[in-house]
C-alpha cells in the first residue's frame, strides 16, 4: 500500500496591482514549505513501519520452516530407531 502526498501551486497572472496576488502566493509558498518536513516523516514513518513488518514476517516465516524442517528430520530419526 502506497500513500501518496502532491502539492499543487497554481500561478495566476493578473493585469494591474499584484501585490495582493503577490502576498497570497508567498503564504502558500510559506505554509507549503513549512509543511514539507512533516509530511516527508509521515511518509518516511509509513515506509519504516513496512520495512519492519516485511522483516518480520520473513522472521516469521523462517521460524515456521525450520520448525516443520526440524519436525521432519525427528521423525525420520524416530523412524530409523524403531527400524
């Protein structure tokens, strides 16, 4: 599962005064930014909690066949005894 996070700046050109356009750009430039770092720990957090998952279900998963290998091998030993 993917998360994905887009940011949109959109610029429009105006005629006449601009410096009211050019204030709400800048705060959208700054609240932008100013984000930035949360929303990458966010993500990065995500991604950790999956690499960690995966490692553990690998963990897991060769637990579980080394069991069942050992399981085998006593009862093919077992086997040879009674023999």
């Amino acid at each position: 599962m993917s998360d994905f996070v887009a940011v949109e700046i959109s610029y429009i050109v105006v005629s006449g005064p601009t410096s009211d356009m050019s204030e709400v750009m800048h705060v959208i430039f700054v609240v932008t930014i100013g984000a930035l770092p949360r929303v990458l720990e966010i993500a990065l957090s995500r991604d950790c909690e999956l690499v960690h998952r995966e490692i553990e279900e690998r963990e897991i998963e060769e637990t579980v066949v080394e069991y069942w290998r050992n399981r085998e091998r006593q009862a093919q030993d077992d086997f040879l005894l009674i023999q």
